[in-house]
C-alpha cells in the first residue's frame, strides 16, 4: 500500500472508533439547510479524519461534508463523506458508512469505505486492484441482461422525468431488481454478487471512494449521461463491463 491508502484506512478506523461512541445512543439531531440530518458524530467523526490525514499530509487539500474545503486549490484532495447515511445512522440501522477518498488533479486516485455496521471495509488505489476485508475482488462477468440484477438507489429526480419510461424498460429485462443503495451496493457490485446499479440525487463526496473500488475492481463507473466523475457529478450508472455500458446508455437514453 502507499501512505495515501495506508492513512485512508488509518483514518477509517479512527473514524469508527468515533461512530459506535454514538450509535444507537443519545444525541441532538440537526436539520441542514439541504434538509438533510446531521449529529455531534458526524462532526467529531470528520475531525478525526482531518486530524490523521492532514497531519500526515499538511500541504494536501480537504474537502468535507461537514466542515467544508480547506486549501482546495492543492494537487491533491480528499473527499470526506464521515456517516454516509445519517438518516440511517439516527434511526439505528446499519446502511451507513465513512467514505473516504484521494483525488489528484481530476482523478480519483484511492478509496476507502468503511462500514461499521456490516463489519466491511472496501478499499482500493489506483492499478492495485480492489479489496475487500483483505480479500482481492472482481466484477462479476454476466454479459446478459437478462440474467442480471440490478440495484437502484436515489430514483426520485428521474420518477418524473422522461427517462423514467425506460428505467421502467430496463426493469422489465433484467433477470432481479433490488434497491440496496448507500455504498452497500457498491460493495456487492465490485464483489461481483450484482452486476448494474443505477442513482440519482447523489453528491461526489457520496460515490468517490466507491468509484475507485468499482473500477479497480473491474467495473466501470459514469454518471447517468456516460460521464466522468466531477464534483459537479449527480448521478450514477455503474456496471460489470460484460453488461456492456453503452449498451445501457443507449438503452436509458439520458442523454
């Protein structure tokens, strides 16, 4: 491993330690002006983040969920998404987990998710492959959609658009449908135990980790118009590279 993914995972299990003080306990809840959740663990759980990585790199940038960007113009940044998942997290189940991610320049360079409540920690570095608990993992190679499952997550934006019609096609033709969302089916993806995923309404600081562990697992990882991962990105189309990727493109016609 280098330093960068040696302290990612450093950090992860620093950042657990933190999480499971609070889960399943008493704690204050408050609303973000986006409507969305945010506790005393989320904040203390970055902190340590920051705290490790910017102690073993003070010239890097950092950009957070909860505590923002600091020296964002720096060649390399990493993206902290501490409880990924707070909804979850506040209601005392377990799809939640600490994403942690290197981005030098444009490119996603190292990854880590970990989730506390599952007991998995995925990780992965660019041309090293991906892993899981120790474990080396693959994509699965089911080219036929009619033998695929496919996962979606986050689907409200496009219920009302367009593209719902043939989202609603593609259902028809796949073989399972499921909705595992958060990194959880991120993780079964690059596993090879699902082979397309499919979200809307997401942020990079939610998918960027999980996008290394897909691709340096063998998968491919766009947003839903074919895209390269940006901070801007909003959207996910994810896949094995048997259930070829312009195949499902052209057939959700985003573009």
């Amino acid at each position: 491993m280098s330093p960068f993914l040696t302290t990612a995972i450093e950090a992860a299990k620093a950042a657990q330690q933190v999480i499971e003080k609070y889960y399943a306990g008493d704690f204050e809840v408050e609303i973000k002006s986006d409507q969305s959740p945010v506790t005393i663990a989320d904040i203390e759980t970055e902190e340590t983040i920051k705290k490790i990585i910017l102690g073993a790199f003070p010239d890097h940038g950092f950009f957070g969920e909860e505590t923002g960007k600091v020296n964002e113009d720096a060649e390399y940044n990493w993206l902290i998404d501490p409880i990924d998942g707070t909804k979850s997290f506040v209601r005392g189940y377990p799809f939640f987990s600490t994403q942690i991610a290197l981005m030098r320049g444009t490119e996603l360079i190292v990854g880590v998710s970990n989730a506390p409540g599952f007991k998995e920690m995925a990780y992965a570095e660019k041309g090293q492959g991906a892993w899981l608990n120790g474990e080396k993992i693959a994509v699965g190679d089911i080219a036929e959609l009619s033998k695929a499952t496919l996962s979606l997550g986050n689907i409200a934006s496009i219920a009302g658009k367009p593209q719902w019609q043939t989202v609603g096609e593609l259902v028809q033709q796949v073989h399972r449908i499921r909705g595992y969302g958060d990194f959880y089916h991120y993780h079964l993806l690059a596993s090879g135990k699902i082979d397309i995923i499919l979200e809307s309404d997401v942020n990079i600081l939610d998918i960027a980790a999980l996008a290394v562990i897909v691709n340096e697992a063998g998968g491919c990882f766009t947003d839903l118009s074919g895209q390269q991962l940006t901070l801007e990105t909003t959207s996910v189309l994810a896949c094995n590279l048997a259930t070829t990727h312009e195949q499902l493109l052209n057939r959700l016609n985003y573009v």
